[in-house]
C-alpha cells in the first residue's frame, strides 16, 4: 500500500522503499528549529552522555515532533539528521579555519573572498564543493550542537558515512531558502524559532572547537 503523502507545507513526508523498510523524510526550516530546542531539553534532561544521544532521546523527540506537525516520524528520522548536522558542521568548520573564507550571518553562508584559494581547496576537499553557495539558515543551532562533539573527536564522520548520510536524507532545499530569505514575511510561528546570531562571525565558530 502506498503511503498517504502529507499536502500541509509545514509537514513532512514520508515514503516507504520498495526494498526495505527504511523511511525517508523531508524536513522543512520550522521542523529543524524545533528538533534543536527539543534536543537542548534532552541535552538538560541527561539523555546524551559521552557524545552520544541515548536512544530514549531520539524516540522522544520523535514522539514530540510527530504529535507537532501532524507526521510519522521515526526515531531513524531523528538520528540521520543529526548525524547530517554533524557531517556539514565538520565540513564548513573546516572550510571555515581557512583565511580566505568567512561566515555571512545574514545571508547563512560561507563567502569567498578568494577564488583561486577556493579552487585549490576543493582540489583536495571534494565534499566542500556543495557549500559554496549552500543557504544554512540554522546555522547557529548546529554549531550549538555539533561543535562541542567535533572538538573532543565524538561523532565524527568519515567520508563514506558522509555520503551515505547525505544520500539516504532528502532535504527540500528550495522550500528552506524561501523561508530563510523571506523572514519577515513568513509567519510568527517560524519566526519565534529563528535566533539572532550568536556566533556570527568566523572566530566565535572556531573558538568553539577549542
């Protein structure tokens, strides 16, 4: 039977494939604000020890987001896309070490103030290539979360996990940047999740690695 796709553009959707069991679901902007308040209350509640997330905490936080948006979320759900987090932070905070490149906090992406720099980079950092002009408007949630863990070696991932991560998690990047750009448009709702910069510039991000 084929899954019943949800028409609410606040919501998620979820397909079952066609070999296995395995679910993919699609995040929008106001879901990944509220899965990071929602992880720092488990963080609070001692549910995340060592560098690694109990179980209980991603079957709550998928519990409290279904009941939320209306959606089957699966526990599955929850860990991939942490663990998506977790692969751009160790990539943009690298990109970020470098001098030529910065942080926009306006504009939630890397800038380049040197092409041939940039060139050479991606010469021996393949990965980075997608980011340069990837729009990450919860930028500052995922530095909240995942810098402490890449400072202490915790949870990084190697490059095949990297791409299998990517690959396995769909994420509907035009809907995200329509939401990030239109800010004082979009609805209260959205709007209350999305903080001022905390970080901001380039050396508050690298500072946390230390």
């Amino acid at each position: 039977m084929e899954s019943s796709n949800v028409k609410n553009k606040s919501s998620g959707k979820r397909k079952m494939s066609s070999e296995d069991t395995r679910s993919y679901f699609t995040w929008n902007l106001e879901m990944e604000c509220v899965l990071a308040d929602v992880l720092r209350d488990q963080i609070n509640l001692g549910n995340k020890g060592d560098g690694n997330w109990k179980a209980i905490a991603y079957s709550t936080v998928a519990q409290i987001l279904s009941k939320r948006f209306g959606v089957h979320l699966m526990a599955d759900n929850v860990k991939n896309r942490f663990k998506l987090w977790r692969t751009w932070y160790g990539i943009v905070s690298d990109i970020l070490s470098q001098s030529e490149f910065d942080w926009d906090s306006t504009k939630y992406m890397i800038t380049v103030e040197n092409q041939i720099a940039w060139n050479e980079y991606v010469k021996s950092h393949e990965e980075a290539k997608r980011f340069r002009f990837k729009v990450i408007p919860n930028w500052d949630d995922i530095v909240d979360l995942c810098a402490k863990d890449r400072a202490t070696g915790l949870g990084v991932e190697n490059a095949l996990d990297a791409d299998d991560i990517m690959s396995k998690e769909t994420n509907e990047e035009e809907a995200i940047h329509s939401v990030s750009f239109d800010l004082e448009g979009s609805s209260s709702a959205i709007r209350k999740y999305i903080r001022p910069s905390k970080s901001g510039e380039k050396e508050g991000m690298i500072s946390l690695m230390k």
